[in-house]
C-alpha cells in the first residue's frame, strides 16, 4: 500500500460483536469487506461521500456513520470516529436486504 506524505492513518478498532455479524455473511464476502475498510476508513472516514454517509440517527450500538459496499451496496458497516485518538471503531457490519437491515442474523427495526 503507498500512503501519501502527511497523511496520517486511523486505526481500525473491531467491536467484538463483528465477528459474530460477520458470521451471517457469506464467508467469500469477508475479505471483501475487510480490503473496503482497510482502504475507505483508514485515512479519511469522515469525508462524506456517494456511499459513506453520517447518519441521522443511531442504527445500531451508538455509530454516527455508515458505509455501504459490496455487490449492489448490500452491505452496511456502521462505526464512530474518534479524531483525537485517530480511531475508528466499527460496531457493526449487516446486510441490506430491500428495505430490511439484517445484523447477525437478526433484524434490525426502523
């Protein structure tokens, strides 16, 4: 990977509980979705964009942020930035499905 001159790298923090939503997503997704964040969160997770997105109103385990990716945007990631500390803690990883939020497994309401 090349980094560009002053530009500082956030480090990604994993909820515990990611592992455990990664395991309702197909498992030929999960580098995937790994190579994404590594390369869409580590330098600049606050930068709004097409398919990064601050959120309105917490979804799921207090993320202030949403990232869609894979085939079709199918896959959300929601995670919080701490810019003092240069971290960015994911909280969650769910599927889309229509107009449903699936995190491990489970539905997650509106």
């Amino acid at each position: 990977m090349v980094t560009m001159p002053g530009r500082q790298r956030f480090e990604l923090v994993y909820a515990p509980e990611v592992r455990l939503h990664l395991r309702a997503i197909e498992p030929h997704y999960h580098s995937l979705i790994r190579t994404v964040l590594e390369s869409e969160l580590a330098f600049r997770p606050q930068v709004e964009t097409r398919n990064c997105k601050p959120l309105r109103r917490p979804v799921t385990a207090g993320a202030d942020w949403e990232l869609r990716l894979g085939p079709g945007n199918r896959f959300r990631v929601f995670y919080e930035v701490d810019a003092e500390s240069r971290t960015v803690s994911v909280l969650a990883v769910g599927v889309k499905d229509g107009n449903r939020l699936w995190i491990g497994g489970e539905e997650v309401g509106p």
